[in-house]
C-alpha cells in the first residue's frame, strides 16, 4: 500500500477541500449549545416507514405508538413519497398484512376506508394531511413532514431524508451515488427558498450495503448532517475490519473540514423502523434511536432552526439536562437514573495531527475509506459522572462528548449494546 498525504488523497477529496475553503465562514459548530431563554427540550424521530412505503403497518398506528412512548414529534419518511396521492392497499388474508388490519381496525375504526371487489378487500391509506389533525396537539406532539429521497446504483444506495418539506422530491440521476446526493441537496435547497420553510437534509446510514466512504462526505461540503445511529440492523454501524464505523466517519470528516475552515456536520441518531408486530435485534424497531432538540416552541420551523444550529443531541436512552458552552468549557449534566453510571468521553482531533493516509480496498477491489492515523478522533479526556466538563487548550480542531451508561439498551440490536448519549461539535 501506498502512503500518502492529505495534499495526495486524490482529485475528488482535493476538490472537496477547495470548495470547503471557499465557503462562507460558517458559524462555530455548537455555538448555540448554551441554554437559550425558555427552550426546551423536544424528543423526536426523524426516520420512519409506514405501508406508504416499505413498513408493515398504517402511518396512524405508527404515529399513535410514537406519541403514547413519550415522543414530541415524528417525521415519517417513506421512500420517494410524501403520501399525497390516492393509495388503496390490499388486506391479505392471513400473516402480518391481516394482523396490521385488525389492529387498525380495533383501534380506528370509524376512520377506516374499504371497499371488497371479490376476495380482495383493499383499505384506503389516508394522506397525512387528513390524519395529522387528530395527532398534533400544541406544546405535546408534532407530526413533521418527511421523505426519504432513494436512489441505488450498482448495488449500493444513496439515501437522504428531507424533514419539514411540502413536495415530494423525485430520486435524482447521476452518474454516482456523490452526485446523486450532491442533487438531492439541491432539489432541497431549491425547494427551501421557493417555499420559506426550514428544511433538513440528512444523508442516512452510510454504511448501508457500505455505500459511503468519508471521502464521499468530503465531496458533499454542504451536507450537515447524517445519521450517527440508526436502529436498521443491517446498516453496518460499527464497521468491520475494512471499513470505518460511522463515528470515525465523522471524525474524518470533522477533521478535514475544520481544517479547511469548512462548516459542520452534525449526528442523528434515529430508529429507521419497518417492523411494528415482530420485535428483537433482527427486527428494524421503534424506540431504538432519537434527538433531542433544543427549541422554545413545538413548530416544524422552530426545530428546524434549533437543529440547523446544532442545539441538540443524539440519544439510545441517556439523557441530558444542560449541553453547554462556557467560554473554553464544554459541559454536560446528565439526567442519572438510580443504580446506573455514566462515563463520557471527550473526543476531537488536534491541531498538528498526521495528515497521511492509506488507501484501502475491499475484497471486491472497490475503494473504501482510507485509513487514516491515530490521531483523528482520539478520545482527550474521560470523565465519570453525572457533571463531566472539559476544558479545551485552544489546540483542538474540533470536540465532541459521547456519553455511555451501564445500562443495556432495551431491544438493542448491536452487541452488548449500552444506552448512550452523543452531543454536536463545538470548536475552541
């Protein structure tokens, strides 16, 4: 293998760094993680299926389990749609189709639309526009609109999903996954400023059929978030001996573009659920990831902009009370439950580090994220305890704070999996 230096990573990477040095000086990442004035905190999934798409059970039955377990909001984000169109789906007669029927049934039943034409009964799934009514309640829970906009190539798949938009955005062409999703953020720009709303771009589980390199979100410099977690158990979140889990995807990519005086990316984590009657690690369920947001006001636009910020922070079951930046001090107080302990550990890359590396391939000859040294993404300090605090030395690219509990996550999927916490970046 061939060692080399970040001046030689290649055309595509290089490019990226010059279009990330030309951008306009982005706000610090996090600046905004101290308390503001009379927000609060907001739990929400942003990754959801229903029958629309690709999931086994009608979106009000998914909406009504999300707001009964303590959720404020919801995006449901089925593949390339914003279920606006006319939809009837055929019930079959027996396994899952007719359990997910009779439970709609039972629980909505004056709501529900069928019609039988011989043997086939059909039920008309309704538009969330006549649903979200009956779920959005102010100061308690919001529906937010989603899509996730899919597109494959060569057996690999660049997916994205859009919170808060009106219009369905089609899956865009491109003659590779970068610029498909280098499309995708722009049909959601474009559709941004025709339409005044606040949209959210966010690339999902890179590592799903390994699809993404870091290199790849390098060539994306206006992509500013992507999913740290996601519940899905085949989206290959801790990577394996080839390829990079997507934290180190995220130091990479931290690292280069605050080098190159780029702007952030932040991390979600989400449950991307399909599966609502079977349950256990092998089943994409609810309940497995989220964010917590902070924002004065329960409205699509609010959280939004809350998040645009980056005032919030990705969950598996910890929980925090105050992420906040005091000049040089970066804290966190965390909300302890009884018997459990919490070690955090602050993670960043420092000024000087060891830009060479090293390009890797898989077992089919296609690149993968390079390796890079030791010094990205190290952990600079660990603090147990419910109040860690670090202070940074001024020589820090970048810190983050990942906080990890002694408590098993409840219908984990990973192994040995313990609730854990992850805050946004904030720089010196």
């Amino acid at each position: 293998m061939t060692k080399v230096t970040l001046g030689t990573i290649g055309c595509a990477s290089a490019l990226a760094l010059i279009a990330l040095a030309a951008l306009a000086r982005q706000p610090a990442a996090g600046a905004t993680t101290s308390a503001q004035q009379g927000a609060r905190w907001w739990k929400g999934n942003t990754h959801t299926h229903t029958l629309w798409s690709d999931g086994d059970d009608f979106p009000e039955m998914v909406a009504d389990w999300y707001k009964r377990n303590g959720y404020h909001f919801l995006s449901i984000t089925d593949h390339n749609t914003v279920a606006n169109e006319e939809r009837w789906w055929p019930v079959s007669p027996a396994g899952l189709g007719r359990e997910a029927y009779d439970k709609y049934r039972a629980r909505f039943g004056r709501l529900v639309e069928e019609r039988q034409s011989g043997d086939t009964l059909t039920v008309r799934l309704r538009r969330q526009r006549e649903y979200a009514p009956q779920f959005n309640e102010p100061g308690r829970f919001l529906l937010v609109s989603g899509e996730e906009i899919t597109q494959y190539l060569e057996r690999r798949g660049a997916h994205m999903n859009a919170l808060n938009l009106i219009d369905v955005i089609p899956e865009q062409q491109g003659a590779t996954l970068v610029e498909m999703l280098h499309r995708d953020l722009e049909a959601v720009r474009t559709q941004e400023q025709r339409t005044g709303r606040e949209i959210t771009a966010v690339l999902n589980h890179p590592n799903f059929l390994w699809s993404q390199t870091a290199e790849d979100l390098l060539a994306l410099p206006a992509l500013r978030f992507f999913e740290v977690y996601n519940g899905h158990p085949l989206v290959n979140l801790l990577g394996d001996s080839v390829h990079a889990s997507n934290e180190f995807l995220w130091d990479i990519v931290l690292t280069h573009r605050f080098a190159a005086d780029g702007g952030p990316l932040y991390g979600l984590a989400t449950d991307d659920s399909h599966d609502y009657h079977r349950f256990g690690p092998d089943q994409r369920n609810s309940g497995r990831g989220w964010i917590m947001v902070r924002a004065r006001r329960l409205e699509a636009d609010s959280l939004m902009a809350a998040m645009q910020r980056g005032d919030f922070y990705a969950s598996t079951g910890v929980e925090l009370a105050d992420v906040r930046r005091d000049g040089a001090r970066l804290s966190l107080a965390i909300r302890a439950a009884p018997g459990v302990t919490y070690t955090t550990q602050f993670i960043g890359t420092r000024r000087g580090w060891d830009t060479t590396s090293t390009p890797i391939r898989d077992s089919t000859g296609r690149a993968v994220t390079r390796r890079y040294s030791r010094d990205v993404g190290v952990v600079l300090a660990e603090v147990a305890g419910p109040s860690p605090s670090y202070v940074m030395r001024g020589d820090e690219l970048y810190v983050r704070a990942r906080v990890v509990s002694t408590r098993r996550k409840a219908n984990g999927y990973l192994p040995n999996e313990r609730e854990t916490a992850w805050t946004q970046p904030v720089r010196p």
